[in-house]
C-alpha cells in the first residue's frame, strides 16, 4: 500500500502501479495499438487490410462519443467540465464512463488513421504467385 503523501511526492510512481494503462488520460498505448494494427493490415497483402471499410471504422465510436458528451450533465456546479470529465479526469466514475466512450473513440480513429498512412506506403505485390507462373507457362 503507497501512503498518500508518497504519492503526492512522487507522482510519477502511478506508471508503477497496475491501472496505470487507464490513469493515463487519452490512453496513448491503446491508441497506438489501434494505429499500428491498422498501419500493419493495411500494409499486408491482403484484402481484409485494404477495404475500404477500414476507413470508416471510426464514425460508429464517434457519433456514441459525441452523444454520451452532449448528454452527459454535471451533478454541481463545482465538478469537472464535460471534456474533463470524457478526458482529462482521474476519478473513478469519470474512468469508468472513458472506457465506454473516449477509448473506443480514441482506438477507432487511430486504427484508421493508421490504415490510410498504411495504405500509402504499401507497395505492389510484385511477386507472381504460383498461378500466375503456372497460367504463363
């Protein structure tokens, strides 16, 4: 158990901890997750990578984002703002509502962001398959 001027202290001991994945606001490791799968499928020979459906797969998170956001209504006046709260905010109901909304909105758009930039630098299958080479023989 840290004591709580320990923590005060040495803030950065949280990376140690194990929800330190969800302290981290905006989540940068799924996100990049999320960027790196898409970039590595787009890039693959494959047409489960290149469909053009890769490209859109970020509306269906954002229209649930964007509605959960307007929706949502402080309790008071003195708590976190809407964007605090689906963002920045470390408390524990504010978390629990970003890995509803702003995780799968943050994971969706960097998979297809991901897969556009993959999508530029995939190259040509310049390899004949098997055949390929059978058929011109």
């Amino acid at each position: 158990m840290i004591s709580p001027l320990f923590s005060y202290l040495f803030p950065a001991w949280q990376i140690f901890t194990g929800d330190a994945l969800l302290v981290v606001p905006l989540f940068p490791l799924q996100t990049l997750a999320g960027f790196g799968t898409g970039f590595i499928l787009a890039t693959k020979q494959n047409e489960f990578g290149k469909h053009v459906s890769a490209m859109f797969v970020w509306i269906i998170p954002t229209i649930w984002f964007a509605i959960l956001l307007l929706a949502w209504t402080p309790h008071s006046v003195f708590v976190e703002s809407r964007w605090q709260h689906f963002i920045w905010s470390n408390e524990y109901a504010s978390k629990k509502n970003q890995l509803g909304t702003t995780l799968p909105f943050m994971t969706s758009v960097a998979y297809a962001v991901g897969s556009l930039v993959g999508s530029k630098f995939s190259r040509p299958n310049e390899t004949k398959s098997a055949s390929e080479l059978h058929e011109n023989n």
